[in-house]
C-alpha cells in the first residue's frame, strides 16, 4: 500500500512538470507548502497519517536554496479502543540543491535539514488517559522534481525524517524513529519579478567606405582614384592614374672624347635626383653613350666611362644603387642624330648629342 501511493504522488506531479516552462534565475524570497503523507515508524505502533508543511525560502544561487519549514501531523494509535492520537509538530531550517539544465522545463533537486520535533504520545496509567511530551532534534532528507512558471513552482519529493525521540513511553526500546514522507506542493514567489539582465547590443560592425579601400594596390584609395585596375607596379599620381614619368637627361653631353661631366649637366642630373627620389618605386638603367669616331671597342670603353660618372653622380647625391642597372655603355650602336651629313660631310651637332647618357625607366 505503502509503495502504491509513493508511486501515485510521484508519477502525478511529473504529470504537471511537463506543462511547466523553464525559467532564469529568481532569487525573490518565497512561500513553500505541501501536502503528503506520512509513513510512521513502525515502531511507533501508529497508524499512518497525512501532513503538511508550510515554509519561506530564498534562492541563493541558480542551484542552492535554504527554506525554514514547519510541519504538523497527527497520527492514531493502532489501538483503535484507546481514541488517543500522537501530535507531531517540528519545525527545521532545510537547504536545498537543484540540478538544473538550461531548455530543461524539470529539475530533480535534494533536501537536508536539521531542526526540532515535538512528540505528544497518548497513554493510560490505571485506566486514567496520560500524555507524555518530548522536544527531540530532528534530520530530514529528501529528493524531488520541480517545475517552474512565471512566479510559481510545482514540487513533489520523497524523503525520510530521523526523529531522536529516546524516551517514548509506547515503545521504551526504542532510541528513535525515522518516518517516510510522501508529498506535493507549490512554491509562490513574493514580490515583483526580477528584471533580466539586458545584454548590450553588439558594437556595430565598422563602415567601410571607399577612403578605406585601395582595390588596385597603387596606394591612391578608390575614392581618390580616378584610374581604377591599374596594373600593378605602374607609377601613379595623387589620382591614381599613371603618371608619364620621363627623366630627360638632354643637356648632360660630353666633350669630345672625355668621360668628366660638364658644369652645365650637374643643374640636369640634380632634377633627375629629384625626380627619383620622387618616386621611390622606380628602377632605371644608366646608359651612356659615344658618337661615330673611333673604333667600337674604344668607343664602348668610353661609352661605359661617360654612363659610371652619371651612375657615381646620382649614388653620391642619395639614390640608392639598388634601384640602379648598370651602368652599361653601348658605345656608337644607338645614336639618336645622324653622325654625318646626306652628302656624306660630317656633322658636329648630331655627333655631340650622340655623345649622352640615358636614364632608362625599367618599370
């Protein structure tokens, strides 16, 4: 009998767990009470009995509660003659640990306790009805399921109460009792509902624009750049777009078989200077030059002397020599002025701009 309505009060209140909804963290004082039924120590030589119990409680964490309970009871004697009843009162602080799951809309959780029982147990002394009292203290354990919604909860638990009651005058053998407990209840949170927590929203995401964007790699930003796609490694002004980039060493000329720059090329090598340091990307070949006079192997001698004094020229005065080629003479094979006349007379003016370096842009 006593299992069958174990059973009942369990599977019953699981029956409203299932409609129960799963709730944050409420850590508001609440009421607890319950009924259930009381299995007396068979010892006790009573008959079973209903119970109930009424408390406050207070969530510490999503896990730990404590709750201070009373509970009262009032068992007959097996003796049905007698007419006497026990009456059972006690109260016991309870601490509680819930094992919760998120999306979970249950949860089993355990009971212990320790506090005081009063016992007031009827008896007749020569046919004269006698009461006999004893305070003891109390331990309580148990195991429930909860559910909870909005500011109520639903509970049902099986537990043992221990109660050290060593002087029991129906049962003097007896150094104490443990009593089943079967029981349901409800749970009522005081006060207004916790506000949650509000999360912060999440930092927007960074606007990019065209000013951060450089979608062709030639350091002018889209915004800025009015020649999109350029290739890469082409020279490029503050538009973006390529920059026609001619260093023009006309003027830097060389006397007639000499390889020393003249005055009058240094104003013409120190803008060539400007225009590299201007554009540090780019790499030149330095090539000189000689008119038609003289053999070839002499004149490519000289050619190579003229393009090595442009070449220490620009080293000394800051360019570096990496982005340098040469220097390289090609003596009389590239000339840009006719060395002689139609009529086959010579021709000074062509031969002297023949006799040049040149900066050749390599990219």
């Amino acid at each position: 009998m006593n299992k069958k309505i174990l059973c009942l009060a369990l599977f019953g209140a699981m029956g409203l767990v299932q409609t129960a909804m799963a709730q944050d963290f409420d850590d508001r004082w609440y009421l607890a009470g319950s009924v259930g039924y009381n299995f007396q120590d068979s010892n006790r030589d009573n008959y079973n009995a209903p119970f109930g119990m009424i408390g406050i409680g207070k969530p510490l964490t999503p896990n730990w509660a404590v709750e201070l309970n009373f509970n009262s009871q009032n068992p007959r004697e097996n003796n049905p003659d007698s007419g006497m009843h026990w009456q059972q009162y006690g109260v016991e602080f309870d601490a509680l640990y819930h094992f919760r799951k998120d999306g979970r809309t249950w949860n089993p959780y355990m009971r212990a306790g320790l506090g005081w029982q009063h016992n007031r147990e009827g008896f007749f002394l020569a046919g004269v009805p006698m009461h006999h009292t004893s305070d003891n203290i109390a331990a309580v354990f148990g195991v429930g399921l909860e559910a909870k919604y909005g500011r109520y909860g639903i509970r049902t638990e099986v537990g043992a109460r221990y109660d050290d009651m060593n002087n029991s005058v129906n049962s003097p053998s007896s150094s104490s009792f443990v009593d089943l407990l079967a029981s349901v209840g409800v749970t009522v949170a005081l006060g207004p509902e916790p506000m949650k927590a509000v999360e912060p929203a999440p930092a927007p995401a960074p606007v990019v624009t065209c000013a951060d964007k450089d979608s062709d790699g030639d350091g002018v930003n889209d915004c800025n750049d009015k020649c999109p796609n350029t290739p890469a490694g082409t020279t490029v002004g503050p538009d973006g777009c390529p920059v026609p980039v001619t260093i023009d060493l006309r003027g830097v000329n060389f006397d007639f078989d000499k390889s020393k720059l003249r005055p009058d090329a240094v104003a013409i090598l120190n803008e060539a200077v400007a225009v590299l340091k201007k554009y540090p990307e780019l790499r030149v070949e330095v090539a000189g030059h000689t008119d038609s006079i003289g053999s070839d192997a002499y004149n490519m001698k000289l050619s190579e002397r003229r393009a090595k004094a442009v070449y220490d020229f620009l080293v000394q005065n800051g360019v570096d020599a990496g982005r340098l080629i040469g220097p390289h003479g090609y003596g009389k094979t590239r000339p840009i002025a006719p060395n002689t006349n139609p009529d086959g007379s010579d021709n000074p003016a062509g031969r002297a701009q023949n006799r040049r370096t040149e900066l050749n842009v390599q990219n």
